[in-house]
C-alpha cells in the first residue's frame, strides 16, 4: 500500500485522488493546499487529518507518492520539493511552464530513479485507443489530413486565463486538447505554423493566445489544423466544439473524445456510417494504475519524461509561431 500526498484540493484533484483510492493500493496520508480550511475540507472527505497550507510540511507524512494539482507556476516549485523527498509525482496536467524546466524534472527522476507522468489523461481513454486501431488497420485508407477543435469556456477569473500561472493558453489547454493524444497516433510534428488572437477578454497579465489555430506537419505528410482556446459561444452540444476528423483516401474517422465524458467516435467508409460509444470508460482510474504499475516495475506511463518534454516544446514552437508569424521547426526532445 502506497502513501499518497496530494498538494492541491481543487475538482480536478478530487477526481485524481478518487482514482487514486479506487485502486485499493493507496492510502491517502496527507493533503496541502493554499488554504488551511480547503486542505482540511478535503482530507476530511477521504477520511485523513493530516493537513497543511504549506507543501513542504508534507514531508512529515514520507509520501511514496505525490499528486499535484496547482497552477502551473506554483506546480514547479511543488515537483521540485516533491522530487527531493525521493517520491514518485503525478503532475495533473502539464509538467512545465518550460522545456528547459521540463528537461530538468527528467533529469532529475531519472538520476533518483523516480516515476515522473504528466496527467495528460486522453491516452488512456478508449476512444483514442479505438480511433488508433481503426487508423492503424487501413479502416479509412491512408491518412492525408486530421481537422481539430478544442474550445473550452474557460473562466477569466481563473489561473487558467492568467499567463503567467498558467504558462499560456497553448501549454495548459491546447496541449492537453489535442497534441498530446495525435502525436501518440501520428509521432512527433516537424513543423508548425500558428496564429493567435485576443478578443473577448483582454485584460493586462491575461493569456496572450486566446484563441490559436495551429498548422502542424507530422512525419508522411499528413497535415494537420488545431483551433483551440478559451472561447466557446456555440451550441451547447459538446460534440460540435470538442471533435477530431481524420481524412483517409477511403473515408473519414470523426472522433468526439468529451473533456471528461468517456466519448464517441463515428467511422465513415463505404457509404456506410459505424458509430461506437464508450460507456463506463475511466481513463482516471486507467492512469492510476498504469502509473503504480510503472512505480512497482511492472508497467510504464504513456506520459513519461521523454514524452511530456515533447509536449512543452511544441506548445513552445505553436506560442513562438504565432507571435512570430513564422513557420518554425520542432526538434527531438
């Protein structure tokens, strides 16, 4: 039985630390948050009381396990701490405001021989796994070109909207919703070219990329467009804003991954429509394990360092691109 220590107590680490515990093969040991009352509300509905406002404090708990759900600026300082302890981290979603700083979680995992996963849950739903099968399998010919959209109503209010604790609108959402799932099917991009606005909410320190179209090149030429960002004013039909289209020589892949839904995906080949729906999936729950597994030696995490460093530098090139308004290669992590 892990010891897991969470540093945060927001929904997101609820859903997590649910997860967690649905394994059987942890105990909750202690929670931090920036509140005192927010980390006590929280331990209190898993059963613990060991609660502090300050992470550090944590270390009283001897945590083998560590998940952190913060803004992303406070986040590195917690995996750094987290790291020194000697524990294993879950990073809830991206494991950097930067490459260079991604590199250094690697390095520093590595050197200690800890498990590091970046909380990019999409590749453990079973819609994207279906959707790599079906492409892998010929189902729609050879792949020419993948259209995606991600717009998700974020609050303005909230860190995500704040450039600096967020990292930025690419980083914290766009590579969360889709990079980091297509370059599981498609491999690494070669280049991108992006553009990005601001109007709906343009207040000072505010995420500069509100909303960002991205082209990218993955490797046998299929190119790829990206719209994603922070303002959702359509319909209220999720499918219409959060969807994924692979075009093949012999037909069409649409893929409705949901945000936190299990999802949908429809195959359209042979003037004949197939439609699959994936009911009771729990890619949090998948995670988890995946993630102890690869702590007891007897698995490995699909979002490990070499992977997660791959998602920061290209939200690094899509950023650059679009306040450049060049084309920009990405190189190997």
């Amino acid at each position: 039985m892990k010891r897991l220590a969470v540093v945060g107590a927001g929904r997101m680490a609820h859903i997590r630390t649910q997860a967690f515990l649905e394994t059987q093969r942890v105990m909750l040991c202690g929670v931090a948050a920036r509140r005192l009352s927010s980390a006590q509300a929280f331990a209190y509905q898993y059963g613990c009381d060991t609660c502090f406002d300050e992470f550090r404090r944590l270390s009283s708990c001897a945590p083998d396990v560590v998940l952190v759900e913060t803004p992303h600026l406070v986040q590195e300082d917690v995996v750094r701490w987290a790291l020194e302890t000697g524990a294993h981290v879950l990073i809830g979603g991206s494991p950097a405001n930067s490459a260079g700083e991604a590199r250094r979680i690697a390095e520093r995992a590595a050197a200690q021989g800890s498990i590091v996963e970046a909380g990019y849950e999409a590749r453990y739903k079973a819609v994207w796994e279906s959707a790599r099968r079906r492409l892998h399998s010929g189902e729609i010919g050879t792949l020419i070109a993948v259209r995606a959209v991600a717009l998700f109503a974020a609050d303005p209010a909230s860190w995500y909207y704040d450039q600096t604790n967020s990292g930025g609108m690419p980083l914290t959402h766009m590579t969360y919703a889709f990079l980091n799932p297509l370059r599981g099917l498609l491999g690494h991009p070669l280049h991108v070219s992006a553009f990005a606005n601001r109007k709906k909410h343009t207040g000072p320190g505010l995420v500069r990329e509100e909303t960002c179209v991205a082209g990218l090149l993955f490797p046998d030429e299929v190119l790829c467009t990206l719209t994603a960002g922070y303002v959702r004013s359509g319909p209220a039909d999720e499918d219409a804003a959060w969807q994924v289209i692979f075009l093949g020589t012999g037909g069409e892949l649409h893929v409705f991954p949901s945000d936190e839904g299990p999802g949908s995906l429809q195959v359209h080949s042979g003037g004949k429509v197939t439609q699959e729906v994936f009911t009771g999936d729990k890619p949090f729950l998948a995670q988890a394990q995946c993630f102890l597994d690869a702590i007891d030696g007897t698995g490995s995490c699909r979002n490990a360092p070499a992977e997660f460093v791959a998602d920061v530098m290209i939200a690094e090139a899509v950023a650059a691109s679009a306040a450049s308004h060049r084309t920009i290669a990405i190189g190997l992590p």
